[in-house]
C-alpha cells in the first residue's frame, strides 16, 4: 500500500527534488531560490535555506550522505550536512 504525503512550503513551483541515501532526507527546491530538507519519517521541515534570489534547479546527494549540493544559474553550492542534528550542520 502506498501512500502520498503532501508536503507544503514553498510558494512558488519546485524545480528540484532529491532523496538523500537511504532516503531518510528530501531536498525540495524552489523558483525562488528557497531550499527546504524534509525529514520523511516525521514529515516534518528539518531546514530552509534562504541567502540568494536565483532558482534551484539542481540537487546531488553523493553516496555517503555527507554533502548536498545544490546548482542555480549555473553555479553548485556545497552544504556540509543535510543533517540537521549532527553538530556543526547546515
């Protein structure tokens, strides 16, 4: 059985969505350059990210988890760790 969750807080459309490894994170990016992280076993928001005006069009998740990077007009930004609850993150 499956379900669907619908999880809102952008305004503007989402461009870019990725599964962090073992899909416990969800990367949402938006038209108005606003990322959120989901953490899909509560569905709760973990994070927003604001800091530029560009869209997001890109994410990457590497195989260890650790980094995220996300691409707007052409540039990809590191972020540390997507997870929220580790010291030192996002």
């Amino acid at each position: 059985m499956s379900h669907v969750v619908l999880l809102t807080a952008h305004d503007r459309a989402v461009l870019s969505l990725a599964f962090s490894p073992g899909s416990q994170i969800l990367a949402s990016g938006s038209e108005d350059g606003i990322i959120f992280l989901w953490d899909l076993a509560t569905r709760l928001q973990l994070v927003q990210l604001l800091g530029h005006n560009l869209a997001v069009i890109n994410f990457l998740f590497p195989p260890d988890g650790l980094v995220l990077a996300f691409g707007f007009d052409e540039k990809m930004l590191p972020i540390n760790d997507p997870d929220p609850y580790k010291p030192g993150a996002v």
